[in-house]
C-alpha cells in the first residue's frame, strides 16, 4: 500500500474515528503474489485486511474479522471487481465501530459481577464488623508499614507487574500506609478494603490474577490480626 493511503488510514482512524493508533499495529504481509496490509487490534485477532489489486496500487479488495465468539474471517470483498480508496476508507469505518468498539468498550466497561465478587472476598478476609475506631499505636502503625511494605514486592514479583502497573500499585499502597497515620480502625480497615479493589480494576487484572492478588492481602491482614482481634498488642 502507498504511504499516502498508510497515512490518510491513521488519520482516519485517530481524527475521525477518536481511537488511539496505539491500539493497533499495521503489518504488511504477501496474500498470493500480492501487497498486502494488516490493521489489528492489538491483543485480540481483530483485523481488517487490504490487498492490492494486480494492476494497480489504487485499487483494493479487503477482508475482515469480526468480533464475534468465533472471530470469524470474511471473504474477500468486493466479491468481484475491486474499491477505490475512498470507498475503502468507508468499510473501514463500518467495521471499526462495528468491531473494535464494541471490543474496547467491553474492555473498558467495569465488571460489576467480578467486582461484587471480589469484594465480598474482602470483606470475608475482613472477618466480623468491628466498633473499635481507636487511632493506631506507634507498633501497630509500624507493623503496618512493614507487612504493606511486603506486601508491595510480594505483589509485584507474583503477578510480574510491568513499570506503569507497579507505579500504580505504588500509589495505591502508600496512601494505605500514610492513611493508616490518621484514621481509626475501623475506618482504615474499610479504606484498605476499598483500596484492593481499586487496584485489581486500575490493574485491569483478569480473575485469575484478581484472585491471587486478594490472597496476597488477605495474608497481609492476617499476618496484622485482622479479624479479632484487629491488632496485636
């Protein structure tokens, strides 16, 4: 494909549409004898492919997938005969709010039954509601920091969190350890509750991973007494 049609496709995509290119990667390939380019989704098998006709660089046949259970592949279209590229750039527009948006939106959309699931994980790992809202003592503050603290590279290392996640997880753990400082107990122990929960959905972390990141805090609140008593003396 000429570089004056790759370009006029990320402007299509980035200015008319609204994605980000980022999202997607365009690779070129060879379909029989023939110049051939793929735009992906990246992380997932969405794709639209766009071949060359033989005898000239301004003509194209396309096929897609569709976000589907099956990603199912078309066929090539038009089924006989070829498109100009403005016609092209109309079926690419079809398909990208036909496919890739319903697949990001199902990306970004909050999981309310995970969500509901995982906090009641939590809140299991709590134990019984608790009245006490007595400040922390110094030991208790400082076993808190020590066993976040640990609970931070344990994270980490398990779930092989990259540099933007761990910033994130970061953030997150230390606004525990600094609120730790000045709410009661029974305050903290809600906020840190809270808190696991809007870090598996910052972290866009799957079930499985979800999961296992609630195991590493229920054992942090074991390893402070959480459930009764709260705190060891």
């Amino acid at each position: 494909m000429r570089k004056v049609y790759r370009n006029e496709l990320h402007r299509l995509i980035e200015q008319e549409l609204g994605f980000d290119p980022a999202l997607f990667t365009l690779k070129d390939k060879t379909e029989g004898d023939l110049p051939t380019v793929e735009i992906c989704v990246i992380g997932s098998p969405l794709c639209f492919t766009v071949r060359n006709a033989t005898s000239s660089w301004d003509l194209f046949d396309y096929c897609t997938t569709h976000y589907r259970p099956d990603w199912a592949v078309t066929k090539w279209h038009p089924l006989n005969g070829y498109l100009n590229f403005e016609q092209l750039k109309q079926h690419l527009t079809t398909w990208m709010r036909e496919h890739p948006k319903k697949y990001f939106d199902d990306q970004e959309s909050p999981d309310s039954w995970r969500d509901w699931d995982l906090n009641r994980t939590v809140l299991d790992a709590i134990g019984p509601s608790m009245s006490d809202n007595s400040a922390f003592n110094m030991d208790q503050l400082a076993s808190i920091e020590r066993v976040l603290n640990a609970f931070r590279v344990e994270t980490i290392s398990k779930l092989g969190l990259q540099d933007a996640e761990i910033t994130t997880l970061n953030e997150h753990v230390d606004y525990l350890i600094e609120s730790s400082t000045r709410l009661g107990r029974k305050d903290w122990i809600m906020i840190a509750a809270s808190t696991i929960i809007t870090i598996v959905v910052a972290l866009s972390l799957d079930t499985q991973k979800g999961r296992a990141l609630f195991e590493l805090f229920r054992s942090a609140l074991t390893a402070l007494g959480f459930g009764p008593p709260l705190l060891t003396q």
